[in-house]
C-alpha cells in the first residue's frame, strides 16, 4: 500500500544523479515530486502550478539557487524554498536567508534531516495557509458582523429619532405643524453646530436632543400654552416652569443624546446678556447647546404662525434676530452663534420654506 501524498515538492539539480535519488526518496515517504534539471524550467511551472515547497540546488549553470529563490519570491511570499550545497560556505548561507530562504542543506546530506526539513517546511506552508484563510474568514465575519449591526444601529437610531419626535409632539403647540417644527429645529442647530466648528459627535446629538427642548410643555395647562390672547405674570411663570420640568423629565440617563436632551430643556430660554430663564444665566456659564438652541428656536418661532400671532418673512425674522425690535435683541444671543446664523440664514430660510410643500 503507498504511503498517503504528503504534499508536492519542485526538486532543482543539474546533478542528475542527485535529481533522481533525491526524487526516489521523497516519493517513498509519499510525496508527489516534479524534477527539473534547470532553474528556468522550473520558474515556467511555478508561475502557473501550485506547490508545497521548492528544494533546489544552489549552485548550477544558468541560474543558480540564489536566482531561483529570488524569482520564487517575486512570485510567491510564502512557498518554503531550501537550499542545497556541497559547500559549507556560510557567507552563502546567509544570503540564502536574507533572501528568503526556509532552510539550507549541505551535501552529502543525511536522508533523516533532509526528509525532517521538508517536513517543517511543508507544515509551515499549511499553517500559513490555514492562517490566511482564517483571517480571511475572520475578515469576512467581521466585515459581515460589521453590516449588520451598523443596520442595526441605523434603525435604532431612526427608531430612537421617531419616538422622540412623537413623544416631543405631544408636549409642542398641539397644532398640525409641530412635527414639521421638531425637524427644523434640528437642521438648523446642526448647521449652526457645523458652522461653529463643533465635534461631529455633538452635532450629532444636539440634531435629535433640539427636539426636545420643548417637552416640559407637557406639564403646561393648555389653557395656558393655547391662550389666544396676552399672558398675565402668573401665567408666564407657569409658562417658564416648562424648562424646569423637561430638564426633570431627561436628566439622569447615561445616554449622551438624552443628556444634552436635559442640558438644552434647562437652558433653551437663557439669554447671553444674563435676562433669560429661569436661573438667569450669562455668557459662557449657558451650554453651547443652549446657546444654539435659543436662536434656532426664536427663529423658527418668528417664521411659524402662532394662535396670539402671525407668522413673518425670513427677511423680518432675520431683521429681529440680528438687529432687535425692542422684544428680541442681538444681545440675547452668543455672539459667536449670531454670527454663525448671519452666515447660514440662507440655508434656514431654505429649511423653513422646504417644510411647508
């Protein structure tokens, strides 16, 4: 019974001798040979059959073993190529290595370390095979495992983004537009937030925590929130309590989004020069994402019609924002942001009259 295939082997000698005991021995221990009596031929086949190891002498006419390792090489980073000499010449030796080579042989050689040196290399060309096959599979997991969770994010996110949305709707104005205001609200905040500079990952929260701004409004008596007519000071102060209760509704989660959530109910309202609501904050002690917020707010609320007054043009919103009408002033707002809306109200008057198809 003949020995299991063991793997295939190039053998190269101009020795032909040497070629066809060297091939009768490896085929007893069972491996499929493929004898050459030049390094050009050898080369021809190479670039077209795969092989498990190359063992090669170094020293023959044409193209010596050195030569072939390198062409080998050019051609493949890992098939195992041994070197055989008669000479001990270790200034060789070296440079086989430098160049490549897994082994070196000396002749006479001993069949024991010859077949044990084949050996090595073959099992160093199947491991390397198994390896980069697993990180191929491992790639392709990874890259497939990858898809799939950032599907999952994705409508995580769309989900996250709608129930947010309906839940803000509920505590908004109560009228058909409100859905169309929670959405403007968060593309103007995301183009002032890139205007200014911001990370990436703000500008990703304050577009879905804007939306909530407003959800104090919940706990407001729509009598109150819905009064046609002008507020007495006691209904302002009610009126005021929404941020307070919005800020109570989000804080304590550990989610980024729903924590600036809370930072922007708690300072929507406050105003730049110190005379906003409700702890009267000023300049640099206000959040940004407040900062941002209270100007992406008072111009939507400028251009949206409202039960105790009419909706304005983006030339007269724009006109109040950043000149004032004695009610809204310049200084209520962060410099820094008012410049950013002057250079981007093109792009809310865009936003705004989009939303109204």
């Amino acid at each position: 019974m003949s020995p299991e295939p063991q793997g295939t082997i190039f053998i190269v000698d101009d020795d032909r001798y040497v070629l066809d005991s060297v091939a009768t021995l490896l085929r007893e221990y069972g491996f499929t040979v493929i004898p050459f009596d030049n390094g050009h031929e050898a080369v021809r086949r190479f670039a077209a059959e795969p092989v498990d190891l190359v063992l090669t002498d170094i020293n023959m006419p044409g193209m010596t073993g050195i030569e072939l390792l390198e062409k080998i090489r050019f051609l493949d980073h890992e098939t195992p190529v041994l070197l055989m000499t008669a000479y001990a010449d270790l200034d060789t030796a070296v440079l086989a290595i430098q160049k490549g080579a897994f082994d070196f042989i000396i002749k006479p050689y001993r069949p024991p370390y010859l077949i044990h040196a084949i050996e090595k290399g073959i099992n160093y060309k199947r491991l390397t095979r198994i390896e980069k096959n697993y990180k191929r599979e491992l790639e392709q997991t990874v890259e497939r495992r990858t898809a799939e969770l950032n599907e999952a994010l994705s409508k995580l996110t769309s989900m996250s983004r709608e129930i947010v949305e309906r839940l803000t709707a509920a505590a908004e104005l109560r009228d058909e537009d409100t859905g169309h205001h929670i959405s403007r609200i968060g593309m103007y905040t995301r183009q002032l937030s890139f205007h200014l500079g911001l990370p990436s990952d703000f500008m990703e929260n304050i577009t879905v925590a804007s939306a909530m701004h407003d959800i104090g409004k919940i706990g407001i008596p729509d009598s109150i929130l819905l009064k046609p007519g002008t507020l007495t000071n006691d209904e302002f102060a009610i009126i005021q309590q929404h941020t307070v209760i919005g800020e109570k509704i989000l804080r304590g989660s550990t989610h980024g989004m729903l924590q600036m959530g809370a930072v922007i109910a708690a300072t929507h309202h406050e105003r730049w020069d110190g005379s906003g609501y409700p702890c009267g904050l000023a300049g640099n002690d206000i959040p940004m994402a407040g900062r941002i917020v209270i100007l992406a707010d008072q111009y939507d609320a400028l251009r949206s019609r409202r039960v105790y007054k009419p909706a304005l043009d983006h030339a007269t919103a724009c006109d109040i924002i950043l000149r004032g009408d004695g009610r809204t002033m310049p200084g209520h707002f962060d410099p820094r942001v008012l410049a950013a809306f002057d250079a981007v109200k093109d792009t809310f008057a865009a936003i705004f009259e989009a939303s109204q198809g």
